[in-house]
C-alpha cells in the first residue's frame, strides 16, 4: 500500500468518525485498520504487555478472591481489563515520547495480549476454589456439619505447599484439551461467543480516533470513582471496631428488617457489580431474599424444638442454617441439571445440523464454487491460520500433564486415587467441548454443573469412611479447572480472531497468565484473607464464603444421602430443585414462542444465592440497577459507554482498601471506633449501665 492510500483510508477513517456524510461506502472494521500492519506474533507479546499483565492480574486476583468469600457472585472484568490495559500502555508510550525515547507502538493485538492475559490470572483466582471446594475441606466448615464427617481423613488443613502443588498440577491441563478444535469452533461452526465477542469489538474501538477519544474519557470516570470508593471504603473503617459495627450494619428499614438481613450495606463494590449484572439476575436474587429471609426462614424458626433441636449453635447444618444451605443446593442443582441437559441437547442438534449441511454442501451442483466471505472475513481467517499450532503440541502437552496430575494430585490428596484422576482426564476434553460448544452459543457455562457432578460420583465412590469429601472436593477441582479454562481460551480465540491477533501470542499470553495466576492466587488468599481475618468461613462474618459450605453440603449428600437433612428439609429442598427446573423450562417456552414475558422471569440460581446469605448485598446490587437505569433513561447511547467504566472503579476502589486492611489487620492494629445501633429500649439499658 502507498503512502497517498494511506493517507486517504485515514482522512475517510476521520471523516466517518466524525459522524460526517461521504459519497463513500462505510469503511468496515478491517477496512479501518487496513493501513495499520500486523506485528509478528513475537511483536505482540511485549515485555511491557506482560509487566501490565501482572500488575493487572494482581489486582483482579485481588478482587477475585474478595468477591468470591463475600458472595461468590463475580462479574466480568473483561472492560476494566480492557481499559486498564489501553490506558497504562497509552500513558507509558507517552511519557516515552515526553524524553524522546521512540517505543513500539500500540496496537489492538498487544491491547488483546494484555487482556487475555488478566483474564486468565484472575480466572485461575476463580477456579482455584479458595472459596468453594479447598475451603469446603477445612476444618472451620467441617464444624459446621455434622461430627459423622467431620473425621481426620475428611477434613484437610491448609498449607502453601500443597496449595501451590495442586494448581500447577491441575491449572495447564485445560489449555491443552481443547487447543486441536479452535479452527472448527470460530472457522467451521462460526461460533459467537459473546464475551469474546464484545471484548473484540471493544479493544477495536479504542484504537480509532474516535475510540480512543471516548476510552480517555472511560478512564477518567473509572479513576474518579475509584478514588470515590476507596476513600469512602477508608473511612468506614474507623467504626468497625468489633463485630456488627460501622456502616456495613447500619439497619436502613429498621431494626426487625436488619434481623432479616435486610439492609443497605454502603458497599459500593456490590452497588458496582448490581450496575454490570442484568437487571433480571439483581431481581432474581432481591425475590430470593424476600421470598427466603422475609417468609420462609421466620416459619421455619417457629418450628425450633420439633424440626431441630432448640440447642443447637446457629451455624449447625442440623439446624436451621441446614435449611439455608440444602435448599439453597438443590435449587443451583436443579438450575444447573437442567442447563447440563438443555446445554448438551442443543449441542448435539447443533452439531447434526452443521454435519448436515457441510455432507449437502459437499454434494451439491455448486461444491466447485467457494463460499462468498467478506473482504473481514477473508482478512481475520487469514491471520487465524497463519501462525498454526501443532497438533502434536496439543496432544504431548495435555498426555504429559495429565501423566503429572496422575501422580501427583493422590500424593496431595491421599483419599483420591490414580485411578480417579485418570478417569476424569479420559472424559474431561469432551466435557470441555461441550461446555466451550455452549459458550459459543451464549454465556452460560457448565463448568461449575461439571464440578458438582465430579463431586457426586467420585464422593460417593470413595465413600465416607475413606475420606469422600476430600476425594470429591478434589475431583471438582480437577474437573471445575480443566473445563473452566478451556472455555476462557476458546473465548480469548474468539477475541483474537476479531483483533488479528496471532494464535500463538494468544496461547502464549494465557499460559503466561495461568502461571501468574498460580502463583497470586494461593499468596493473595493466604496473606490477605486466610491470615488476616481468623473468622473466614463463618457464617455472619465479613467473609462467609458461602460456596465452602455448599459445596461440602453437595459432597455430604453424595456421601450420606439424604440422612444428613434436617427434618423436612428433604422436602423442602425437592420442592425448590424442581422450582428450579419449572422456571427454566417456563423461561425457554416463552423464547421459543417469542414472548417478551421471559425477561421477566426470574433466574433460579440467582434466587438461591440470598437464601443462604441473606438480601443486604442484593439491596446494594439493586441500587446499581437503578443508578445504571437512571442513566439508560436520560441517555442511553453515553450510559452503555460510561457505566461499566464507573461500576469498574467502584469494584476496584472499595475492593483495593482490603489490601491495606488486611495488612493494618495482621499488624494488629484495629479500628478506633464502633458504630453500633441499638433499639431504644437498650439504649436505655445501656445508658443506666454507663452511668452506674
């Protein structure tokens, strides 16, 4: 290309930024870069792109853990990771140019580099199971249970060492499965993947004028509300002095309502997550609280001393918190079965469809002529197989690690045998591509359905007095990690083949992010978490981690059956397990006949999360809904640009302070103050004490 074809695809680029009419067609996406060229593979993995990657990641590790032993509920980082991404490289580049000193210039590829391998850090901060399935072996969650599992060979206690051993062992194994099936997932089945897609088209635009315009601006309200957040979380601190005090207990619709856990906590990381999440899934869980906390909960009470022992301590799964955690396990068991099924369903007639047309292709009259592909197309396939990976790569690589895992994992895990984990490597590369074939269709994965299954087969195989419980925890480990990650590469492909980003530099950047992630995760949740606060994993803590106790439920059902239930909480929990399926199969009859009333029925699995925790963090969630709803009305062209900037400070700022919190925690140095709110009767009480 000339430099006179340059310069006119660049003014055409301008003018068609600028909103102006030309006699011209509109440039398409490719048409807009085409005067820029495609780094080398080698030239998209920059030293600068991994040194942003993991400051990045350390940050989203970060916010990774805190949410998941808040409420487990995470939202997608792809726009700050994104963002943050263009941003740092922008700023280095120019303070580059303010000296003189010429740098490489930054392209979409590299930008696509940096947030893939973010993603894949704080993706192994989600699979690692710090929250769920590792937790779930420990002590502090075993004491919740009943004393028949809670034996030596059942409970496992935390150490760095093994933590450390058993993600290198199960982290990399993922990235293999699936690798030999990225041509035939985005070239031959044209799969969307929505995530990948939308991150795609968003790395795209900030690389325009235009684009790069309105990022700077994006950065700006993210920074701004980030301090906001921070500050705001800073000062809070000074009143939590004790359990139960400051502005997270502050009893907005009253005293009896806060008793309900029905309250608004001033999180601004939870107000932040209600603005990313669809307005259904805040809904979901606010009908889940009303429907748990508000009616069900104060019933079952009543039955204290006929359905369960008046003695016994609030946080006993014989008791009434075993209703809040069984029920709460049937009803994601029942979302998550019928979404296994309707997910593994739709593949398969997908996959016939595509088979059959392909076989009528080959035979019809017009086989000679080739499929008309747009000047995009030909452009993104083009670079797509240009860097190929060998499939023997593919094949050594997941064989020799899956030889690694085999041996090691029983070493760390002694109730789990070879045997075990070399079924799991036998059928896990099938359940990847089932579970990356349904991301492609939409964003719902089964990598978590996966787990639990894993759970229930090789827990009850084992058996309980062999130590079930770890040995199920552990296969969900091996199983949540392996498919978790497959689907996030094949995602991360998608966005690469939107980005001309080489395969090779995609591949590259998430190992190098798994193996950032394997070292943060274990040393972030152990120095931030697990050593400052001594109460995680209790119930009514500022780190409950909700998914600990659940997942060792799942394991105790697998294990014990149906004895280890409260009285009637069988019942109970069948109930809502088919609640749970009756509102999917609704949800999926009235999208098949177009009925716009599916928007309005509720998510099963975002109704259980509250009946475990209770409704305070759906409230703030809430909140977010109705700011981000503000903003949509007035106007919603600048509220899509703006508010997942501003939900993206929010989450990172309140999140941060836990860093200098845990720290000032394990210097022993408290708070100064407490901030408690009383009734007035013991207020009064409490004032006839001070003065004698």
């Amino acid at each position: 290309m000339t430099k006179f074809e340059a310069m006119e695809i660049e003014d055409r680029q301008e003018r068609m930024e600028d909103g102006k009419k030309t006699d011209e067609t509109e440039l398409t996406t490719e048409e807009l870069f085409e005067s820029k060229e495609v780094p080398a593979w080698q030239s998209q993995l920059t030293l600068r792109s991994v040194v942003i990657s993991a400051i990045l990641g350390f940050l989203f590790t970060f916010i990774v853990v805190k949410l998941n032993l808040s409420t487990g509920i995470i939202p997608s980082m792809n726009v700050a990771a994104g963002l943050l991404g263009f941003f740092f490289i922008k700023s280095w580049t120019s303070l580059l140019e303010k000296f003189g000193i010429q740098s490489q210039p930054f392209t979409r590829q590299e930008n696509t580099v940096i947030q893939t391998c973010v993603v894949a850090t704080s993706g192994i901060a989600f699979s690692s199971g710090f929250a769920s399935y590792i937790l779930g072996m420990t002590k502090v969650v075993a004491d919740q249970g009943p004393a028949s599992s809670n034996t030596p060979n059942n409970v496992l206690k935390l150490e760095l060492g093994w933590m450390f051993g058993f993600l290198v062992c199960v982290s990399f194994v993922g990235l293999f499965s699936i690798l030999p099936l990225r041509k035939i997932m985005i070239l031959d089945y044209k799969l969307t993947y929505p995530s990948g897609t939308a991150t795609a088209y968003l790395i795209n635009s900030f690389h325009t004028p235009k684009g790069a315009k309105l990022a700077k601006k994006q950065v700006r309200a993210l920074f701004k509300w980030f301090g906001g957040s921070f500050l705001w979380a800073f000062f809070q601190w000074f009143f939590t002095s004790s359990d139960d005090c400051g502005f997270a207990n502050f009893p907005t619709f009253g005293l009896q309502a806060y008793t309900q856990k029905f309250y608004f906590d001033f999180s601004a990381t939870y107000v932040g997550v209600g603005m990313i999440c669809p307005y259904s899934v805040n809904l979901s869980m606010l009908l889940g609280a009303v429907v748990s906390w508000g009616i069900m909960w104060p019933l079952v009470q009543q039955k204290k001393g006929d359905w369960f022992s008046a003695d016994l301590p609030l946080s006993s799964l014989n008791g009434l918190q075993g209703y809040k955690v069984f029920i709460s396990i049937f009803m994601i068991l029942g979302d998550g079965l019928y979404h296994f099924v309707a997910v593994l369903i739709k593949t398969l007639i997908n996959l016939r469809r595509t088979v059959s047309k392909r076989n009528s292709d080959q035979f019809s009259t017009n086989s000679s002529a080739e499929p008309v592909m747009s000047y995009d197309d030909k452009r993104r396939t083009e670079y797509f197989l240009k860097d190929q990976i060998p499939l023997w790569v593919a094949a050594l690589g997941y064989t020799l690690l899956a030889v690694v895992a085999i041996i090691a994992v029983p070493f760390i895990f002694h109730s789990i045998k070879w045997y075990h984990i070399l079924i799991i490597y036998l059928i896990a590369p099938i359940l990847a591509f089932c579970n990356s074939y349904g991301c492609g269709l939409s964003d719902w994965s089964l990598a978590s359905s996966y787990g639990k299954l894993a759970i229930f087969i090789f827990g009850s195989w084992v058996g309980l007095a062999n130590g079930g419980i770890v040995a199920g925890l552990a296969a969900c480990g091996c199983m949540l990690s392996i498919v978790s990650t497959a689907s996030d590469l094949m995602q991360d492909f998608k966005t690469g083949y939107l980005t001309l980003a080489s395969p090779r530099s995609m591949f590259a950047s998430q190992i190098i992010g798994t193996v950032l992630g394997v070292i943060l995760s274990p040393l972030v949740f152990w120095f931030f978490f697990y050593k400052a606060y001594p109460d995680l994993g209790h119930p009514n803590t500022a780190y409950p981690a909700p998914f600990g106790a659940l997942y060792r439920g799942i394991a105790l059902i697998a294990i014990e059956g149906t004895s280890a239930l409260p009285k009637n909480c069988l019942k109970l929990s069948i109930l809502f397990f088919f609640i749970a399926v009756a509102l999917n199969l609704l949800k999926e009859v009235l999208v098949y006949y177009k009925c716009k009333a599916h928007k309005y029925v509720p998510s099963a699995m975002a109704m259980a999360i509250p009946f475990y925790l209770g409704g305070y963090f759906t409230i703030d969630m809430c909140v977010g809904s109705l700011y981000r709803y503000w903003r949509e009305k007035n106007n919603k062209t600048e509220a899509d640009a703006f508010v997942p900037a501003v939900a993206s400070g929010m989450i990172c700022g309140d999140s941060l302070w836990g860093m200098p919190a845990a720290i000032l925690s394990l210097a022993k140095v408290n708070p100064p103050m407490c901030m408690k709110f009383l009734s007035s009767a013991t207020n009064a009480k409490v004032d006839v004490f001070l003065e004698g």
